[in-house]
C-alpha cells in the first residue's frame, strides 16, 4: 500500500494546507466537498499543488509534521521545484483523458497514472 504527504492551496502562492492520507483520489474530494468543518473548508485550499509517495504510514505522517515545521519560504520552494505553475496535480491525476503534465512524470506511472512509491522520504530539517 502507497501513503502520502501532500500540500494544498486556495491559488497559487496562496494559503498553504499539509497533510498525509492513503488515499489521494478519495481524500482531496473530500477537502473539496468541504466534508469536515475546518481550516480547509473555511479557507477554500482545494488545489493539489504537491505530493510525495511513502511507503508507511509512519512515513507519510512523519513528512506531514515535518512540513509543518518549516518556514513558508521552504513550502513554497518544495512546491516550486516540481509544479512551478502552482497547477493542480489531482486534476492531472485524476482525469484521464487529460494529457499527463510533465512535471507530473517523476512521480508517478504516466501509464496508469499511480504515483511511484518513495523507497526513502527525507527525514530532518529543510528541503
């Protein structure tokens, strides 16, 4: 099984939201259907911006807290590194029929569109 870190905004270089789920395909509908009350739902941070593949649970809610911790400037780089236009990658993901956008190709299958698992997340400070 796949778990994920992963970063929210409400637009680019917007609020930030991070959090970690197995399940990208059925937890990024829920922030966006405002299911649960709270900082999501009152702030409107829907895009998919960023996500990272680990292999654990642990793993992912260890890069969650991690994130966390860090500055926005760091935040901002991480999401930039890999989707500097801010797009929203569930979209990508999620809707075949749409081309795959090449900064999606280092983490996921471009054929089945399954994000690659992270055989070692960062552990530590800044990016």
């Amino acid at each position: 099984m796949v778990f994920f870190a992963y970063l929210l905004a409400n637009a680019p270089h917007g609020t930030l939201y991070c959090g970690h789920t197995e399940s990208l395909a059925a937890r990024i509908p829920q922030h966006r259907e405002k299911v649960f009350a709270g900082f999501t739902a009152k702030y409107g941070v829907t895009r998919l911006v960023w996500f990272e593949a680990h292999d654990t649970r642990d793993g992912a809610f260890r890069r969650e807290q991690q994130i966390k911790k860090w500055n926005r400037a760091w935040k901002v780089r991480l999401i930039e590194a890999g989707n500097p236009t801010w797009g929203d990658l569930f979209e990508e993901l999620f809707r075949p029929e749409q081309p795959l956008h090449p900064d999606l190709a280092s983490f996921v299958d471009p054929m089945t569109r399954l994000p690659f698992s992270s055989a070692h997340p960062r552990e530590g400070g800044d990016p």
